[in-house]
C-alpha cells in the first residue's frame, strides 16, 4: 500500500513538472537577466537558461518525466518508469545542489529521487543480475586475453586524461603576463579613440584569443603575442591564423594599469591606458 502511493504521489509530481517545461512554465528567463552579463547571472538563471535554449532538449526532458510518471501508475511498468526517472532525478538534484537552484525545489526533487529508490531497491538483486550478472553463454577468457583487455582499459584511461590535460593547459592555455579583462581608459590621439575598443579581453582560457567589444556592442576575435621579456606586443586580424596585422608595438604593466604604445593599424601612433576589472 504505502508503495502504491509513493507511486502515484512521485507520479503526479513529476506530471506537474513535465507539462510545466511543455506549457512554458519553466525554462523562461526574465528580460531583466538576459540583460546582466553572464558572469553576474545566477546559477538558478543560468541553468533555466541553459535549458531553455533549445525548445527541442526541453521538450525531449518533458516528454521523458510525462511519460516516465505514466509508466509509475502502472504495477507493471513502475520498475521501468522508476528506471527511466531515477537518473533524471538524480541530475536535477545534482544541478539544484550545485547551481544553488531554490531549496524548495530542491527538496522536492529530492523526495521525488528517494521515492524512485523505494522503488528500485526491492528489484536491487534482479537489477544486479541484469547489469552485472555472467553470461551463460560466455566462456571466461584466457589470462592472455583478459591481461590484454585490462592493458587496453588503463592505456584507455591514461591517454584520455593525458590528451585533456595536454589541451587544457598546453594547448588552450598559454599565459601571458596581460591575461585577463581591460578598460579602454585614455587615448591619445583622443580622435583615434572612435576607432578603438572600449574593452579589450586578452583570453587566459584560450592562447592567443583577444576579443575587443566595441561601445556599440560588436565583439570581435583577434590573435595576440605579448613577449614577457622584452615586452612587445603584437595582435593580428584572425586568431591563431594571423593574416593583417591590427598593432605592434611595447606594453608597461604597472598593477591595475596597462598601457599600449605602437602603431594601430589606420590610426596610426597611439597610446592606450587601459585598466584590470573583474568580470564577475
């Protein structure tokens, strides 16, 4: 009896959230947060935001909680639906959790996720044997073999987290002493300033990238090489394939204030003072 009801209980509740994605109760973000940058949005936006993208994924999740909750009415597809529902519940906790989602919600998904257990653990060993029981039909491989597959196993591992090692910290990452968020603050000549960005990004997480924002909003992705030594800087029309060069010439580092002398290309000499700020 008390089975039956968790049943129907998480049945309803998860109903009510599966049509809520359907009917556009959740997954939409107030004009007021697609306003703030990304770095001032908060995990809860971010995440209704990241969901509700793509009105084809938000109704893929929705179809899966309707139909799941359906499954849970039935005595003989309630272990499916718990099956189908779990690890859906498990993830929306995980992200409520993380993304520091409402509390309420919160403890909603995590009694819906508890109830699926209920379901699931009196089948625990049934399960066991599906997933991980032998094979009748399979004979045990030799030592040769099964030496073999496990060489392949660890060779597997190793190289996969050697190659995204490699990428995260040779290949996207190649710090410059510039690194980071710039605040166009003087020009001189000030009539170069129109043709200047007003923020300039020299990427830490990417080699190379600068992106400029323009004060009307453009962004726009050039190529940097900034010398620690000697202190040149260069910065070139594409990223990472060069082609015309946009500026050569030295920077000062000074703190929180960056300062930019060289030839800008159809300005001319100029002088740039930029200043560090945070991005969130």
């Amino acid at each position: 009896m008390a089975n039956r009801l968790v049943r129907w209980v998480c049945a309803a509740i998860v109903l009510i959230y599966g049509f809520a994605k359907l009917n556009g109760s959740q997954f939409t973000i107030l004009d007021s947060e697609l306003d703030k940058p990304m770095g001032r949005v908060s995990g809860l936006w971010l995440t209704w935001y990241f969901f509700g993208y793509s009105t084809v994924y938000g109704t893929f999740i929705a179809l899966v909680q309707v139909g799941g909750a359906i499954l849970l009415t039935f005595r003989r597809t309630a272990l499916l639906g718990a099956c189908i529902l779990a690890p859906v519940l498990a993830n929306i906790v995980l992200i409520d959790l993380c993304y520091g989602v409402d509390l309420g919600a919160t403890l909603v998904a995590m009694f819906l996720l508890c109830g699926m257990l209920s379901i699931l653990v009196p089948h625990a060993k049934d399960l066991r044997n599906l997933f991980f029981g032998a094979r009748i039909d399979a004979s045990p491989p030799s030592v040769a073999v099964a030496s073999a597959r496990w060489f392949l196993r660890i060779a597997m591992v190793s190289l996969a987290c050697g190659f995204t090692y490699w990428v995260a910290n040779f290949n996207n990452r190649d710090p410059s002493p510039i690194d980071g968020a710039w605040t166009v603050e003087t020009v001189e000549p000030t009539a170069a300033a129109e043709h200047l960005p007003a923020v300039v990004f020299f990427e830490y997480n990417r080699a190379y990238l600068a992106v400029f924002k323009f004060r009307n909003g453009v962004y726009q992705t050039h190529h940097f090489e900034a010398g620690k030594a000697g202190h040149e800087i260069r910065m070139w029309e594409q990223w990472l394939r060069k082609g015309d060069e946009l500026f050569t010439g030295n920077y000062a580092l000074t703190g929180p204030a960056l300062r930019l002398q060289g030839e800008w290309r159809q300005v001319g000499p100029v002088t740039v003072t930029l200043t560090r700020h945070a991005v969130r």
